[in-house]
C-alpha cells in the first residue's frame, strides 16, 4: 500500500492492549516491528495535509500534536482504532488498509518531528488548580514534564493541544473512550468540567525539554 491510501493519524492519550484482524497479506503485530523512519516519511505525506508536514496538528484541538510523540503510543492507537477499541470513524476505514509495517514506519517518523511551543493553550486563569491536580493525579505516571512513558505506553503530553486534550478527558469521563485505562478513569470520573478545562490547560502549558 503506498501513502495515497492514508488520511491524517489522529492519535493520542490513554492506552489498552489489544490488536484485531491485519488487512488482508498483512504480517505481524505493528507493536513488534522496528519501525523505518525513512519509509515513514513517505508515508506520512497524505497525514501531513491534516496534521502538517511539522506534525503541529491543528491548535483549535480538531486534530492533535503527533510530533515527537513515543512511536508505540502512536501505533497503540492506529492499532485500537482498526480493532474498534477506540472510536474514530474517519479514521477507521485506513487504519484498517494500513499494513502493520507502515503502522510502524508513520510512527518512527513523527516521532522524530519536533515539537513546538505554538500548541493551542487555554485561558491560563487556572493553571494553579491544574499544577494542584497534575502533581496529584498525573504527575506518578506521565511524568513531572508531561514526557510519558514510552515502556508503558504512557503517551508524552508536552506540547499537546490545550483543547484536544480537554476533549479527551471530557470524552473519558463520560466513557466514550473505550481504550482509556483502567485507573486513569477512576481519576477522572469525579472531575468537574472546571477541573478538567484547569489540568489541560496546564498540561499544555508544560514546557518542552531540550533535546541533549
């Protein structure tokens, strides 16, 4: 399959485990191959038109930050939303066309993208609550910096769109993310709306490591 076949990979937060049926002479489970970074590139082509050749996304939150991002969590999601473990109907009909080695080829590319400082943020008049809530719901497993865990399939937060996430949470909460985990909903759940528009806005707001 070449890259015509692909739409925008819109990928992000929260995790499961589970990996459905392959397109027809497709080999492997995306999760365990090494991806290409090089092949990704030409594969990413037709994503870039919605998540932009530098993987910003778009700041309104419509489509979110992949740049950067750790290669298994962009996988683990393209993976969910072929299975059904994670709703996207526009996505669906080519994660399901995708080959597993192109699943991890795109992923080995955007993961090398840069981030940027220019991610939609919110209105920042309540960053503190959303610093008090990070440090004590978040902070254990996505990192004081919002850099995830790419063993654990964490996704990276850092310079994640302030509405794309809020989106997510509110989605979450309400149990329409059939990948969310487990305990990150149980953290959730009792979150006013007030609460999650203060987290995510301070989540994207984290500022962005230089690389060494």
């Amino acid at each position: 399959m070449h890259a015509s076949k692909m739409l925008a990979l819109c990928i992000v937060l929260a995790t499961s485990a589970s990996w459905a049926a392959a397109p027809s002479g497709d080999k492997g489970d995306p999760l365990k191959l090494k991806g290409d970074a090089k092949k990704g590139e030409e594969v990413y082509e037709v994503c870039s038109g919605c998540h932009l050749a530098s993987g910003i996304g778009r700041p309104d939150g419509s489509l979110p930050v992949v740049s950067a991002q750790h290669a298994n969590v962009l996988v683990k999601q393209m993976v969910d939303i072929r299975s059904g473990h994670r709703d996207n109907p526009t996505m669906l009909p080519f994660a399901q066309s995708m080959s597993a080695q192109e699943m991890a080829d795109a992923a080995a590319y955007m993961h090398t993208l840069k981030l940027s400082a220019k991610n939609g943020k919110g209105s920042g008049k309540n960053v503190k609550r959303g610093k008090e809530l990070y440090e004590k719901d978040c902070k254990s497993c996505h990192g004081a910096g919002g850099e995830g865990d790419e063993a654990k399939f964490i996704p990276m937060l850092t310079g994640q769109h302030f509405k794309y996430m809020q989106r997510q949470l509110d989605e979450m909460r309400a149990g329409k993310r059939k990948n969310a985990d487990k305990d990150m909903l149980k953290v959730i759940k009792p979150y006013s709306d007030a609460d999650i528009e203060a987290v995510s806005d301070y989540m994207a707001r984290l500022p962005i490591a230089k690389k060494k």
